[in-house]
C-alpha cells in the first residue's frame, strides 16, 4: 500500500481509521488563481482554518497580481505566513500611510504598485509560526526554524533562523547540494521514491545517483 494519495485533501489518517482534518494538501484545499502548489505539499493547522489560503497568505487579494508557487513535497507548519507583496505600502516619500486606499478613485494607485511573485522550492520545510516577506525565493530542500522571518532569498539545501534570518548551516557538502538538485528526487514517479525511501532517509547518494542514472 502506497504511503501517499496525492488526491487527497486530507492525507493523514489514523490507526483507528480517522481522518486528521488538520492536515491538507495545499494543491487539493485551494483554489485561488495566486497560489500554485505542487503535489504533496501539506499545511498543518491546529485550529482547521475555513480558507487555507487566508491562513498561509492573507494578503493575496482578488485583484492582487502576484503570486505564490510552492513546489512539491513542501511541509508547512502550522501559523506559517506568507507576506506578499499586496501587503507592500508605497515607500518613496517621508510617509507610507495609504491615503489614496481610502478614495475609490484613487484606489486604483495601490493596485499599481510594483509586485513580486514568492517561490518556494521543493522538499522545504517551515517551522511552526515561520514569516516569509514579500518577493522572495526559497531554494529545494532549505529548511526554515520555527518563528524564523525571512527577508531574503535562501539558498538550496541551507537552515535558517532568527529575525531577521540567518544561515545557521548548510545541510550538505556543496558537492552533495549539487548532486541533489541534479537528481531532483520529487520529480521521480512515486513508486519509485517508495522504493527508495530508505536511501532517501539516509542520505544514500550512491544509491540515489544510481537510480536518477537509470531514469
């Protein structure tokens, strides 16, 4: 029996056969045009939100023009946020009050100011309550300590923490980082990352290397 179903909302149940409602994938729980996320990717809550998309990024509006891409595999901790830029006042003069937000003829202004899109890589982890501000880019496989705020982008396979975050380590050796976006194992069919799920959990770069060889 396979360990995951990526058609599920809830992927999670228990021995007695019930359904952990807390736990979703993001891909099958939203459906807003400005956030895309890939298979597997999962928020886990504690107080069952009614909007997940509210929860994880609640200031992607109807007419905000940016967007959040999470990739696959991603585990999101419960009171994760992200910050788009929708969030953003204009910055340029002594004052960032929005004056104009509160005349519908000027309104308009704030819908115009420049946007970046968030992108999440695959395979990252958030820790409980993390902050991810607007615009940045979170490389495959970095991990994110809990109530960590990140301003910039981080880089593939690092741990980070603090406010603002910090590189705490690198996971692997450069030579290993590279061989594991080489390998990108989130693209594998699933029945092959079960297969391997014990090289996987042990960081087995051989066994690894010789499976993507073979693909």
């Amino acid at each position: 029996m396979p360990f995951l179903n990526k058609d599920a909302r809830n992927p999670v149940t228990m021995p007695d056969g019930t359904v952990l409602e807390e736990v979703v994938y993001l891909k099958n729980a939203i459906d807003i045009p400005q956030i895309e996320a890939g298979d597997y990717s999962y928020y886990s809550s504690f107080n069952r939100p009614e909007s997940i998309a509210s929860a994880i990024a609640p200031y992607l509006f109807p007419h905000s023009r940016e967007k959040l891409i999470i990739g696959k595999f991603a585990q999101i901790a419960h009171g994760t946020q992200f910050i788009t830029s929708s969030a953003n006042h204009p910055m340029g003069g002594v004052t960032a009050y929005p004056f104009r937000l509160f005349n519908l003829d000027t309104v308009r202004d704030y819908t115009e100011l420049p946007v970046k899109d968030t992108v999440v890589g695959n395979d990252v982890w958030f820790g409980h309550e993390a902050m991810v501000m607007p615009g940045v880019t979170i490389g495959d496989g970095a991990i994110i300590a809990a109530r960590a705020v990140i301003t910039r982008d981080v880089a593939p396979y690092t741990i980070v923490g603090g406010n603002p975050a910090a590189v705490i380590r690198k996971r692997f050796s450069d030579e290993v980082i590279a061989d594991l976006l080489e390998i990108r194992w989130w693209d594998w069919p699933l029945e092959l990352i079960e297969e391997n799920l014990e090289a996987l959990e042990t960081a087995d770069m051989e066994r690894l290397k010789a499976v993507h060889r073979s693909l």
